[in-house]
C-alpha cells in the first residue's frame, strides 16, 4: 500500500473546531424531521461509504451482508502489510549488508596500498604480513559482498511482491467502493423499501433525560440569558468529541493499513480536549455535574442548602476569579509572541490559552446565576427545584 504523508493544516484544524460542531447540530436536529418512511439516509450513507467504505461500514448501515466481504479484504489488507512490513525490515538488513560490505572493502584497498608501498620502501616481515592480512580481509569482504548482494536481490524480490498484493487488495477494495458509490441511491431505496414493511417499532424514549434543563423556568431574565448561553457553549464542544473519533480513525488506519502514522493526530486531540474541559465548565456547573460530596449536603432542607451555597460560594469566586486572571496574563504573552508548540506540528498556542479566560467567564457567570437563584431560594426554597423532576421509583 502507498504511504501518507498528509499533515493536517493549521487553518483546517481551526475552522473545523468551529465550523463541525455548527454543521453537526444542524444534521442532527434536520435528521429529527425525516419521516418515519425513511429510515435510511442517502446523505448518511454516503458519508459512511467516504470514511470507512474500506471496511463495509456503508453495508452495515444498509444491513447488507455484502459487508462482510469488505471486511475479509481489509482483513487482508492488514495482514498483507504486517507481511510487507517484516519484508522491508528484512530488505533494509540486507542493504546494510551491501553498505558494509563495500566498506570493508574500501578499508582493505587502502590497507594494501599502504603495505605495497612500505614494501617498496623497504622490504620487512611485518609489512608482508600486512599485505597479506590485507588481501585476505579483501577476498572476505567481497565474498560478503556477493552473498549480501544475492540477499539482497531475495529480499527486494519478496518485498516487491507484499508490495504488489498489497496494492491489489487496495485496487480491489478501491473498485468496490467506486461500484457502491453508483449502486447508493438504489441500495437506499431498496432498504427503505423493506424497512417499510417492517412493524413499527418504537425507538428508546426518555423525556425526563431529554429536557434535563429547561431555560423558561429559571427565575430571572439573567438567569435564562446565562443558562441558554452556557447550554450553547456545552452543546458546541461535545461535538468535538465526534472530531477526535475520524481523527483517531485516521491515525489508526495510516499507521497500521498505511504504515504512515501522523505527527500531529495526538497532539491536535489532546489540545482540543484540554480546551473542552474548560469551555465546558460553565455547562457542568448548570447541570450540577461537578464532583461533589453530598452525603450530608443532600439530607438538608431546601433553605439550609441555599445557605450553605452562599457561604461556600465565596472559595468558589477566589478559584474562578484567579483562574480568570492568571489564564489572561496566559493567553496575552502566548498572543504577544505567537506562540507555538515545540512539536513538529507547530500548532499555535494562543487561541488554546484563550480557553482558560473564556472558560472562566463562563463558569464565574453561571456561578453568579446561581449565587443569585440561591439567595432567591431563601425566600422561596421551590425555586431550586426548577430542573426536571426526579425519575421515579420503580
């Protein structure tokens, strides 16, 4: 198989931490008003077939049994190129062999010419026997040489021949998925021809997990306005979790069906998640999802609570309102220098710093609405309750 030797774009990795989230959302809440009738996606089928038509992804998304013969040719596929790596290991040993071979060779020329010429000089035992040590080292290494050359020839051999099964499995699996991009439109139809005669049968559906938050009952205009924008927030960066599965996707399939694993796929996924954890701080902190210890906290009565929440509240502005200073100061010097990483890659570094200010302001002003939802609770303790009531029992 050839090898890859794609490098992911700044620019690309940028623009698609801000543009797939917005297109994802969008796909999504669309695929919520397909009709029943049509169970199976054309545009979604395609998709499949792009990223992972190799392996039959789009079959088992027509449940077409087809599928498995694409997974015996990538099985293959692997197989052939564990077999094609061994040989190019064994090849580059072989071509050592030759490079070593011929310097031996080049050490004895020159220890005979040294020798003849000390013996023309004047004639010793010591430089005869030079001489002769010399050319028997000569003859060795050229006998090393042919058998090294002979090897190599054998290896190149085998090597070229994993090469060129590899290339016909590639070849195969490539006009598989050029024969499955003209057959998707009636393959879709026909699926969604027997899904239709098909029972329905209604799907997992549970409302209390799904309106887990609702903006319209928070008590003030403030409140709504943060909680919508820290829902927003949240939403946005869970998308880049779909992000590092193609990008995780790709390193494995470089590394282990193209033997070309990436300098940057680790790199890009970790920045991505640092800035997710903090971005999304704010969200967490709305949906009550930071660990807590609330063994005691949870047997109080709704008032006691919200006071214990005032009062704690003040370590949590000290945390937030230090978290804020200290990643701006981060950030301005990352900006004012344009910083990068000290990795092949070079991705820059300020836009990632611009997440620990950005996640700050998020998380102090979901703090401040609910310091402000605490201090109404004392008057009305019913108004900490205002997400979905608890599942009941049973």
């Amino acid at each position: 198989m050839p090898e890859l030797s794609f490098v992911l774009p700044h620019w690309l990795y940028w623009s698609g931490l801000l543009l797939f989230p917005l297109v994802a959302s969008f796909l999504y809440r669309r695929s919520l008003k397909r009709p029943a009738n049509r169970p199976v996606s054309l545009a979604l089928g395609y998709f499949l077939l792009l990223t992972g038509g190799f392996l039959g992804v789009h079959r088992l998304y027509l449940k077409s049994r087809w599928a498995v013969a694409f997974i015996l040719v990538f099985v293959a596929v692997l197989a052939v190129n564990i077999e094609t790596r061994d040989a190019r290991e064994i090849h580059s040993e072989a071509v050592n062999g030759i490079n070593l071979a011929e310097l031996k060779i080049s050490r004895a020329e020159r220890a005979i010419r040294k020798a003849e010429g000390r013996l023309e000089n004047r004639e010793s035992e010591r430089s005869r026997r030079n001489l002769e040590e010399a050319r028997a080292d000569l003859a060795e290494a050229q006998s090393r040489l042919e058998e090294a050359t002979a090897e190599e020839q054998l290896t190149q051999a085998e090597y070229d021949g994993w090469k060129r099964v590899a290339s016909g499995l590639g070849l195969l699996l490539l006009l598989g998925i050029l024969a499955d991009a003209l057959l998707m439109p009636r393959m879709v139809r026909e699926r969604n021809r027997l899904e239709s005669m098909q029972p329905d049968e209604e799907g997992f559906h549970c409302p209390v997990v799904e309106q887990e938050h609702d903006d319209s009952r928070e008590p003030l205009l403030f409140n709504r306005t943060i909680s919508r924008v820290n829902g927003f927030a949240g939403e946005f960066v869970a998308y880049w979790s779909i992000i590092a599965v193609f990008v995780y996707y790709y390193e494995v399939i470089a590394r282990y069906v193209f033997n070309s694993p990436t300098n940057w796929a680790h790199e890009a996924m970790f920045l991505m998640f640092g800035m997710q954890y903090l971005i999304a701080g704010g969200f967490c902190l709305r949906e009550n999802a930071h660990v807590r210890v609330d063994v005691i906290y949870s047997q109080l009565p709704k008032r006691t609570r919200a006071i214990m929440d005032v009062i704690t509240s003040a370590f949590f502005f000290i945390f937030v309102i230090t978290l804020l200073t200290t990643g701006w100061i981060f950030f301005y010097d990352s900006y004012s220098i344009n910083e990068v990483s000290f990795t092949e890659w070079g991705i820059q570094y300020w836009p990632i710093k611009f997440a620990l200010p950005l996640g700050a302001v998020l998380l102090l002003a979901q703090g401040i609405s609910q310091l402000v939802k605490d201090i109404a609770a004392l008057r009305q303790p019913e108004i900490v309750d205002l997400d979905t009531e608890i599942r009941p029992e049973g």
